[in-house]
C-alpha cells in the first residue's frame, strides 16, 4: 500500500519587525543624522527617571499600551526638537494633522513654527501664544517644571483608530512666568508641589503606524488652576522692547536648569544663517582688499586680521589668537 501523501502545512512569512519608535521610548534620540534644532539632540534622562520612579501604571513590554506609549514619547521629542519634518519618522508626512479641544486640524508645519505648548494651549489670563514665541514657551514651562514626565494610562482601542487616555506630571520647583491674553508678563510663586492634568486622544495610524491624525482633549486650565491654586499671581507690562525669552531669562536671572530644559546657545546657525555669515566675511574681505588697492605705493603695508600665530589682530580665545600681556 503507497504511502499516504502528506501534506505540510504552508510556510508562514515571519511577523514584520516593529519599528524601534514602538518599541523603544528613545529611539528618536538616537537619530545623528537628523537636524536637530539646536544642533543636538536634547537629554530626556532625568526626565525618564521621574516617570519610572512616579508613574501610575507599568504596561507590559510589547502590550499595545506601551507600544502607544512609546510612539507618542518619540513623536513628542521630534515635535519639539527636529527642525525638519522630513527627520519626523513617528508621522505619516503627507497625511499628518493635529486638533486640540475641536479645533481647526493643522499640520506640522504650524507646530514646527510655534512649538508643541504654543500648538495646544489657547490663550487665556495666564498664558498666552499670541505674546510667547518658541523659546520663550518652553522657558515658561520647563523652567517651572524641570521635568515634565507623561504615561499612557488606557488604550481604548487598537490600529487603526487608537484612542487613549494619558497622564502628563511635574514638579512646580521653580516660578511660573509667561505672558497672557493682555500681553501682560504673569508671575506665579512655586509652591513645590506637582501638577497632573489627564487628557484623551484619538490618533489615526498607518500600517507602519505612524500618525496621520491626533486629535486630543483636555482641559489646559486644570494646569494654570494647579499652577496657582489661590488664584494668586503678579502681573505687570512686558519690558519693552525685549523678546519675550528675553524677558523670561530676565526675571529668572540666575536660575539653574537642567542641560534638559536650558535651551541651547544662540550661536548654533540655521543652514541659510550659516550661507548668510560666509557672504558677509567674503563681502568684507573683498571691501579690504579694495582699500588696499586704493593706497598710495609708498603707503605701509596695513595688516589684515589674522589667526595665525602671532597676526595681529586674531580672537584671543581662538586657538592661534593673538593676546597682549597685561
């Protein structure tokens, strides 16, 4: 009697592997090749050792509400500090829009250009976008709050639609200060103690899910109401003629801050600034070299200004510089 034939059962494919923003709450940071927006990439670590030590729920690795909780952790880190939405890899580029309490959707371009609290925050006696620019709103914040940790507390439903309810925490260590609805500059005292406000979002997701729509709720005056439980604050005119991070860094003057929340130094340029700077030196060294053209030829010979050792006029600080003894 043949053999009966059998018949084995048909290969599987193997699962796709997750993509390392799901599965890694840092994997955004690690991206060297992406433009950062003050040239490096920021430091979460103190952050990240808050929400461990003081989180409300630890979601099993791989569970559907970590994957969420880290996609949103990476979205929030290119939100805020890749300067070129085409490094946003936890978004879907040409679909991404976000909405706050019903607003009207935008896209990453009006988030990118004012920044993550300026995009969520309407205006109100506290706080206002309309007089706080990128820097200065997350010297109002992450001044106040040095870190500012955020969990996943449920996910009501998966992929596609993926709604879900957050929790974002801090420590008021340091004084409010922002500018509100009127323009006016508003000081709130520290009071030491935390600030939890709890919101909802409904994200629409692709199949390498990545966002496509965020749509959150919450109530943005719980914070303030936590901020200054008795309602007591100062308010007074902005300095004139001063830019609003100006004006911050001028009533914190002296505060410490994380590297985290400090922002970086000003001399980091954008690409155009950088093509801007090299015009200007070439235009002043052809305007040199002109007036050196212009000299009578008995005329002594004018040094240019120099880095070599010993040229005059070199930056004393600059290797190479030239620096008189005192």
């Amino acid at each position: 009697m043949a053999a009966a034939d059998v018949q084995q059962p048909p290969t599987q494919e193997p699962a796709p592997a997750l993509p390392d923003y799901l599965t890694n709450p840092d994997a955004a940071l690690g991206d060297k090749d992406a433009k950062w927006r003050y040239g490096r990439a920021p430091d979460y670590s103190k952050t990240r050792k808050v929400f461990a030590d003081t989180k409300q729920m630890t979601h099993e690795a791989g569970s559907l509400p970590d994957l969420v909780q880290n996609l949103v952790k990476n979205w929030e880190v290119e939100a805020s500090f890749k300067s070129n939405i085409s490094d946003w890899r936890t978004i879907d580029q040409e679909k991404y829009s976000f909405a706050i309490n019903g607003s009207e959707p935008e896209g990453a371009e009006a988030m990118l250009k004012v920044g993550t609290y300026n995009a969520i925050i309407a205006p109100n006696e506290y706080y206002s976008p309309e007089y706080s620019d990128f820097a200065s709103s997350h010297k109002t914040f992450k001044r106040m709050m040095p870190t500012f940790a955020w969990e996943v507390l449920e996910v009501y439903s998966g992929p596609p639609t993926v709604a879900f309810r957050w929790r974002h925490w801090g420590e008021m260590k340091n004084d409010y200060v922002g500018f509100n609805n009127k323009g006016e500059k508003v000081t709130a005292k520290a009071h030491g103690g935390q600030i939890d406000i709890q919101g909802v979002t409904v994200a629409n997701v692709n199949d390498k899910v990545q966002l496509q729509s965020v749509r959150t709720w919450f109530d943005p005056m719980d914070m303030f109401r936590q901020i200054a439980p008795n309602g007591v604050v100062k308010k007074e005119e902005k300095p004139k003629d001063m830019s609003p991070a100006d004006a911050i860094d001028e009533a914190q003057a002296g505060l410490k801050t994380f590297e985290e929340q400090e922002l970086p130094d000003r001399t980091i340029q954008t690409a155009k600034e950088v093509e801007q700077t090299i015009a200007d030196i070439d235009k002043k060294e052809a305007d040199e070299a002109s007036r050196q053209e212009d000299l009578p030829a008995d005329h002594p010979a004018v040094l240019m200004a120099s880095n070599s050792e010993g040229g005059a006029g070199g930056c004393p600080f600059m290797p190479g510089g030239s620096r008189s003894e005192q």
